[in-house]
C-alpha cells in the first residue's frame, strides 16, 4: 500500500500537496506500528516541503509544516529506536516553532504546537 500511495503522491502536480499528504501517510504509518515507513513518508515530506512550498504559501506556513514533519519523524525514529535521529530532528522542529513564533507572532506558533500535538 505504501509503495503505491507514494507513486500516486508523485503524480500529483502539487508538491505542496504531496508533501501534505506523504505528512498524512507518515502519522498513519507511525499510528499503525510501521515506523520504517513512517520515517521514509515523513522524509520525503520534509524535502519536499522544504523545497516547494516555501514560496507557495509563504515562509512562517512552510515553516510550520517544516516543523511538523520533523515532529513526525523524530516520534517515529523515537519509536524505531534511534534515539540521537530522535533528538536531531525533535530539536530542529523546536527551533523552527521558536523562529515561527518570532515570525508570525504568538498566536502562529501556538497554532504551530497545537499542529504538533495533534
């Protein structure tokens, strides 16, 4: 099922929309036990956001979304196993809502958090 939501995501035309829902398929993934296919959907979720979306719906938006695919992962590598992957990437996400919040004013970042808890 993964390998052919994955093919389907790619064929999109939006990249923002694949990384939103490759984000989907991760906390999916992460909910049902297969981590290793959490940690791959939530990858490819943060390179694509990182690289498509910034200028689409604008910078603190792509940060958030950043922040919340890093979120994803570290839980999912957290509970894979790999601890230091954990540490990483739930710090990067920390720091992405600290900047957000500098950004885009308070209420963004709680909105970021409460994004993160969900």
């Amino acid at each position: 099922h993964y390998r052919d939501a994955l093919r389907a995501f790619r064929s999109s035309h939006s990249n923002c929309g694949i990384a939103a829902s490759l984000s989907n398929l991760g906390a999916v993934c992460s909910r049902t036990g297969r981590h290793g296919h959490a940690i791959r959907a939530w990858t490819e979720a943060l390179e694509l956001t990182e690289a498509s979306c910034k200028d689409k719906g604008g910078v603190v938006e792509a940060d958030r979304n950043v922040a919340g695919a890093l979120y994803g992962l570290g839980t999912a590598r957290l509970l894979d196993g790999d601890a230091e992957g954990a540490l990483k990437d739930l710090g990067r996400s920390h720091r992405i809502i600290l900047k957000v919040a500098k950004q885009g004013g308070e209420d963004m970042a709680l909105d970021a958090a409460r994004t993160l808890d969900a």
